[in-house]
C-alpha cells in the first residue's frame, strides 16, 4: 500500500488532471465543474445531477458517486494511475463513461 505523502500528491495530481480535462469538456456539454476542499463536484442541469470525486486517504482510494452508484479506485502503480479493479477503467476513462451515459452522447476527456 502507498504511503500517505505519495497517495495525498498522486491523488491531487490527478484530480487535478481530471478537472482540466472536465473544463475543456464542459465547453462542448452541458455540465458544470467545481473544486472544493480537494474534492470534484460534476454538475448537470438536465436531467439534474451530481456527481462527486473524492480522495479518501486511510484507504488510499479515490471515491466516486456518480449514477447512484459508488466507484472505488485504487492506485495501479504500473500504470502510474487509479483505476476500477473490476474492470480496470482509469478515473478518465471511468468520469468519461458515467458523463456520457447522464448526457446519453459521447464523452471525451
């Protein structure tokens, strides 16, 4: 497991990362992006929503809540990522997806 200090830098690089990414997007559809605390909050007029990205440090996961469901990404050091175990979509791909799926159009990030 990835210490505190790598896991908190990691995971703001990240987010960081993310939400650049989500700005860019955001001027082609129809949602807002907001940074507080460390935390990302995806903002969608209609049909209204929110999705929220957040790190969660005692697990070193990256939580999201999106579609009412709840994601947890774990740091994949060979890929210098966080990704889904599940089926290993990193966070992108992952916000890229669940974007799409509220909007129903193709989301790119």
């Amino acid at each position: 497991m990835m210490d505190e200090q790598h896991f908190r830098k990691a995971s703001a690089e990240a987010l960081h990362a993310l939400q650049r990414s989500l700005e860019r997007a955001s001027e082609n559809h129809d949602f807002d992006v907001d940074s507080n605390e460390g935390a990302l909050a995806i903002e969608f007029e209609d049909p209204p929503a929110k999705f929220v990205i957040s790190p969660n440090s005692p697990v070193r996961q990256i939580w999201v809540s999106a579609r009412v469901q709840s994601f947890k990404l774990d740091w994949d050091e060979g890929r210098e990522a966080f990704v889904l175990p599940s089926d290993g979509r990193t966070l992108n791909q992952l916000i890229a997806g669940v974007i799409g799926e509220q909007l129903g159009e193709t989301v790119s990030l």
